[in-house]
C-alpha cells in the first residue's frame, strides 16, 4: 500500500474516531480499537503514523465500519494506485 493510501485510511479512522467522541464524550480510542478488532496500541501508532495498515487490518476496519459500496470502491482505487 503507498503512502497517500496509508494517509487516506489514517484520515478515515480518524474521522470516525471523532465523529464518534463528539457523541459520547466517554468514548475512547480503547473502545475504538475493540469495536475495529485491533489492539488499542496497534491503533494508537496507526493513528499517529507510526504503524503502516496492514491488508488485514484494511479488510477488518471495512467491515466493521460498514463503508457503503462506493467508500470502498474510492479506497480501492487509492490502494491500487
């Protein structure tokens, strides 16, 4: 996966992150990873561009954030890319 990819899935989980936060402000990047599948320091250097995403990790984070059709097919191209 190249940079901009990797860039472009960090922005993605990010956003949601927030999206998320700002409806419970008692959320937390712990109950992010655990509702991503993804242990919550693994995330953490995700987030901070510290950690490449993994094909695995990509497919995962799809699924359990349910994109539409079309979300997916926009970061598959950026993946090919």
């Amino acid at each position: 996966m190249d940079k901009s990819f990797q860039e472009h899935c960090r922005a993605l989980l990010k956003e949601e992150l927030t999206k998320r936060c700002s409806k419970n402000s008692q959320y937390s990047l712990r109950a992010f990873a655990k509702c991503m599948e993804i242990d919550s320091s693994y995330l953490s250097k995700i987030l901070s561009g510290k950690r490449s995403i993994t094909n695995k990790v990509y497919d995962r984070i799809l699924k359990q954030l349910n994109l539409s059709l079309n979300q997916y097919l926009d970061l598959e191209k950026k993946k090919d890319s």
